[in-house]
C-alpha cells in the first residue's frame, strides 16, 4: 500500500512524498494524494469515470503532467476525483517532421464525481505542480516521489 505525507517545501510551496511498491502505484498515489490535498474526500463519491492519458520524455515530466491534467479536469470540467487507476505506462514513438524521439505514455481511469458544492468541500488550492525539484528514486523499498506543488 502506498504511502503519502505532505510537508513545507524550505524553498516555497508544499511538498508531497509518495512511496509506493512500484511505478504503477506511485502514479495511482500521487493523484490521490493531489486530490486529498485539495478536497475533503468523505464527501466524494465513485460515481463516474473517465480516461486520461498524458505523455512525458521520462517519469518525472509523465507525473508532472498527469498530475497537471487531474488539475485542469478539476478546474475546467468541474471534476472532483477520489482514485486513478493506471492501466498502462508504454514507451512510444512521437514522430514529427523535425525528428522521431521516445516517449512515456500513461493511460488510466479516473474516478468520482462532478463538483456539487452542497457535498464537496476544497481544503486548498493548488495552481501548479512544479517540475524544478521533483525527484522520482526507485529502490528495494519500492518507488519515491518528491514535488512541490504551488499551493
């Protein structure tokens, strides 16, 4: 099972620690945690669910940005999310007319509800996760991830 803290980040913001057995849970955690942050979950439900799918050059640009993406669902699509399930993580190729390079392509399934502020409760605001001081370590203790998020 993963694990998750949160702490003042010495040079601004508040930093998020997930340790997880693997990638997969690492990811699956650190929205978790992102949305823990943000919302009171007692009021959150499993009522609906949808994919989402974001690619980075290598682990940390991938979390950052589906960290980012949970964001902008949350804010644009009035998304209030519980879990995500990561269904696949795949190095893929992105060819464009300039150059061909390798990518990371997360995929998975988000899950809650719509914002209903009758239910809902926001404990704070995040406006950004910062890639500048992330740290992704794999270990025999599983995987560790470090950012801050702009709090």
């Amino acid at each position: 099972m993963a694990e998750y803290e949160f702490s003042e980040d010495p040079r601004g913001g508040v930093g998020m620690r997930v340790v997880a057995a693997d990638r997969f849970g690492m990811f699956d955690a650190a929205v978790a945690a992102l949305c823990l942050f943000m919302w009171e979950q007692e009021g959150v439900e499993e009522r609906e669910s949808f994919t989402l799918s974001w690619y980075g050059f290598d682990v940390p640009t991938t979390v950052v940005g589906l960290l980012s993406e949970v964001l902008f669902r949350m804010e644009t699509d009035g998304w209030v999310i519980k879990r995500f399930v990561t269904e696949s993580l795949e190095e893929v190729d992105d060819l464009d007319e300039r150059h061909r390079r390798r990518q990371l392509k997360i995929t998975g399934t988000a899950y809650g509800e719509r914002f209903d502020p009758s239910r809902h409760r926001r404990r704070f605001p995040v406006s950004a996760v910062l890639l500048p001081r992330l740290r992704v370590e794999e270990g025999e203790e599983g995987v560790q991830l470090y950012c801050v998020l702009d709090a």
